[in-house]
C-alpha cells in the first residue's frame, strides 16, 4: 500500500511538471463576485431622483387631485396626501422596508414577503462612515442603502397617496390615517418584494440560493412599478370606490373640478417628478438611465395628445382635463416600459394608453356606473396593466427594445465576475405569459389586501362620514378650515 501511494505522488508529480496548468486550474477557487464600488455621480444622480419623487408627492399629487375634487374637499384632500406622506415615510422606515427588501428564507414565504431583519433600520448602520451597500443592476456597483432606503421610501408614500383619489370626498380622516399604516403593510410591501426582491446581479451570477421575489421568479419585467405602484394603487382606489358608495348627488349634480389651474400645475409637477422615478429606478447614472428619461418624454407626449385627439373627436372640444388626464396616463403606461423598451416602441405605447385610459374613464366607467371619483382605476390600473403587458413585447431586441440581460453569462477576469454579460433569449409568447401572471397575481393580492384593510377600518373606524358632513364638505367637517377664505 506504501509503495502505491509513492507512485501515485510521482505520477502527481509527473503530470504537474508536464503541464503546470492542470494542477492550476484544480486548485484555482471558484469566481467570486467583486467588492460593490459607490460612485460619486451614481449617488448624486440617486440624491437628485430621490428628492424629485418627493415633489411628485407633494405638492404635485395633491395639487392634481386638490384641483378635480369641489371647492369644499380641497383642503380636505391637501391634508389627506401630506399626512399619508408623513405617516408612510415612518412606516416604510419601522417595518415595511424590511418586509420589502430582505431576505424570506427564514421563514418558508421567501416568495410573498421579507423578513424583520431590519426593522427600525436595526441592521442599517445610523451615521457616518457608511458602510452597508446595496448592488444596482450591475455586477460590482452599489450605492449606499440608506440611500436606498429612503428613494423606495418615496415610492411607498406615493402608492398610498394615489389610491385616496377612488373614494375621495367621501371618507373619515381616521380611515386615511388608519389606511396609510395598514395598507403600506398588507398591500405595498409584500407587492414590492415579489416585484423588485432577487439575489442581485452578483447573486445570479455565482448562483445564490437566496429566495427571490414570486413574481421575479415568473421572469417579469417592471422597471420603474408599473405593478408594484400603479395597479396596487388602481385597483385599492377601485375596491374602495365600490365599498363606500357613490357621492351624495353622483349622477345628478354637477361635480366639475374646482380648479383645473391647480390639477395642471400638480400635473405638470408629476411629470417632472417622474424622470426620478422611471430614470432614478435605474439605480445609476449611465445609459439606461438616459434610455428612460427619453422614453418618459416621448410616451407622455403621445398619450397627452391621444387622450386629446380622440375626445376632441368624440366629445366636440379638447379639455385641459382630458389633456392632463392623457399625460399622466402616458406617466404610468411607460413606468414598467421606461428602461426596457426603445423609444419608437415608447411612443407606439403612449399612442395607445391615450385612448385606452379614455375610454375606461368616460365610456365603460358611465356604463358601469361607479364612483371613481379622481379615475384612479381607469388611468392608474388600466394603464399600468396596459404598460405592463405591452413591456413584454416590446423589449424585444427586434422592436428596438433593449433585451434582457442574463447575468449568468457574465465574464470572469482574474477569477472574478464582471461585466460585460450576455443576453437572454427572447421569446415573446414566454415574456407574455411572465407579464400576464405578475399582473394576474398583483390585481388579486391588491384586491384581497385592500378588502382586508377596508373590512378591519370600517369594523374599528368606520369608512364614510356622515350625510350630513358630506354636504357640508371635508374642509370644515373634519379639518375645521376652509383652503380659500371668500
């Protein structure tokens, strides 16, 4: 036995001196990815984007709703947006961040929602230097993740804040106050994390076994929250519309907007607010981040005049509030799209958004006869849908889109992964059938999480004010002010 261990070594041996590189390669150790890099520009740019959704928040989004809803709502409808700012800001910080963007694996939901790891920022270090990253969509590059924090923290507030807009004029401040903690929670977070939570670029690429997110799995595409913002906000506006009932006197009085002035102001504030939220999702300051900005122009504008056209031609008039209404629909049909399709395709998809949201918000929204009050469902859900499903066309490579990456064909250097990677295969029924059941799976979590919420508020809050508030307006009846003194 000796003396077969001693020929073995020799052969060994032998084999090495022969061709040094065998035994090189059987000791070299298996490709790591690289330590994540902050760049200074990538975090200005995330500074700037971050700071710039805010404004869409306020004054931009209460501002557009403020102006549609009747003199004695408006300063009703102020109050509602800046304290649903205010409380989901702490919401998202204390525990729904956590539910957002950490790991599930722990507890066998890894696909549906996060862990508590760091709730209340527990594992996020709390001044300077800072130190815990997060990867953007490029292997080795990161920004820090209070940066991070706090950019998702605004895509949260807004969520909340446009959902009001279904049931506006209607509802008890303690229901908002109520629904901007529950809702956040229940609906939101978990959304996000099936959206938006994977291993990362580096994970893909050295194989993590991290749970991603159910709807990533499916291969989804949303680049900006065409899912995660627009439909889960549609729909909980749609679901709240239909529980607390039309308006006193929907249908037979006259409810026009109170100052369409302040709703294209807020409007106008939207748009600009927007390229934080589409080009700033990119998470860095480089092409496609230039990819989306340009897409966010162009698809805007094409549903801004749509919307225009088409009612020009079926109602006699352009309206500034048909005009508005186009452009936001253009805002939230391009969300998923931004960073993934080119712009002729941009421009093919703001075309049709302008005359899909149209028609839910005049045509089917009048046959079917509920009370959207500010058309949350007919520009937020539809469109978003209509974005979402259309993301997975024309992201084909031969439409202009720009593709897929497929991280696991990333290069290796010195045993190290980097770029440049590959590109998946693309395969328009499969993308179809990923952005069908993120969509399918978004609307009934959404529908099922908003119902919950609304059942538990009623049970403890109650959901409507009384007649008798109603009439007199939210301004006075619940705030005790008036938002003009005349």
């Amino acid at each position: 036995m000796n003396r077969f261990i001693v020929f073995a070594m020799a052969a060994l041996a032998t084999a090495v001196l022969v061709d040094p590189s065998w035994a090189q390669e059987a000791a070299a150790p298996a490709a790591k990815a690289p330590d994540l890099t902050v760049d200074k520009g990538d975090t200005t740019w995330m500074l700037i984007s971050t700071i710039i959704v805010l404004l869409m928040t306020i004054p931009g989004l209460a501002l557009f709703y403020g102006g549609m809803v009747r003199t004695k709502n408006m300063l009703s409808v102020l109050t509602q947006v800046l304290a649903i700012q205010a409380i989901a800001c702490l919401v998202w910080f204390c525990w729904a961040y956590s539910i957002a963007f950490t790991s599930g694996a722990d507890h066998g939901f890894g696909s549906f929602f996060g862990g508590f790891t760091k709730i209340f920022a527990n594992t996020v270090e709390g001044s300077v230097p800072l130190t815990n990253k997060v990867e953007s969509f490029s292997i080795g590059v990161g920004m820090y993740e209070w940066l991070f924090m706090c950019f998702q923290m605004t895509f949260c507030a807004i969520t909340t804040a446009l959902a009001i807009g279904g049931f506006a004029e209607r509802i008890k401040f303690s229901a908002i106050v109520a629904f901007a903690i529950l809702w956040p929670t229940v609906v939101y977070a978990p959304i996000a994390h099936m959206v938006w939570y994977w291993p990362g670029p580096s994970g893909v690429a050295t194989g993590s076994t991290d749970v991603p997110g159910l709807i990533w799995s499916f291969g989804a595409l949303d680049f900006a929250g065409g899912t995660v913002v627009h439909i889960t906000a549609g729909i909980a506006g749609f679901v709240g519309a239909i529980l607390l009932g039309r308006r006193l006197g929907y249908g037979k009085e006259p409810m026009p907007p109170h100052s369409l002035v302040l709703t294209m102001v807020g409007a106008s504030l939207l748009w600009v607010g927007w390229f934080g939220f589409n080009a700033g999702s990119n998470l860095e300051s480089n092409e496609y981040a230039i990819l989306a900005m340009a897409n966010t122009f162009i698809a805007t504008a094409a549903a801004g005049l749509s919307w225009m056209l088409v009612e020009w031609l079926f109602k006699g008039k352009p309206s500034l509030l048909g005009l508005v209404s186009g452009v936001v629909a253009g805002l939230v049909a391009v969300t998923p799209a931004s960073g993934f399709v080119g712009p002729m395709g941009a421009l093919v998809l703001g075309l049709v958004a302008g005359i899909v949201c149209f028609f839910f918000c005049t045509a089917i929204k009048s046959a079917l006869g509920y009370d959207d009050t500010l058309d949350v469902f007919g520009i937020h859900a539809i469109g978003g849908i209509l974005g979402a499903l259309a993301t997975g066309i024309l992201v084909d490579p031969a439409l202009g889109g720009a593709g897929i990456v497929d991280y696991a064909k990333c290069t290796v250097t010195d045993g190290v992964y980097g770029a440049p990677c590959g590109a998946l295969e693309y395969n328009m029924a499969t993308q179809l059938l990923a952005q069908a059941k993120g969509v399918l799976v978004t609307v009934a979590w959404s529908a099922i999480g908003s119902l919950a919420v609304y059942t538990v508020i009623a049970v403890i809050f109650g959901l409507r004010v009384s007649e008798e508030k109603e009439r007199e307006g939210l301004d006075i009846s619940e705030h005790g002010e008036r938002a003009y003194n005349m």
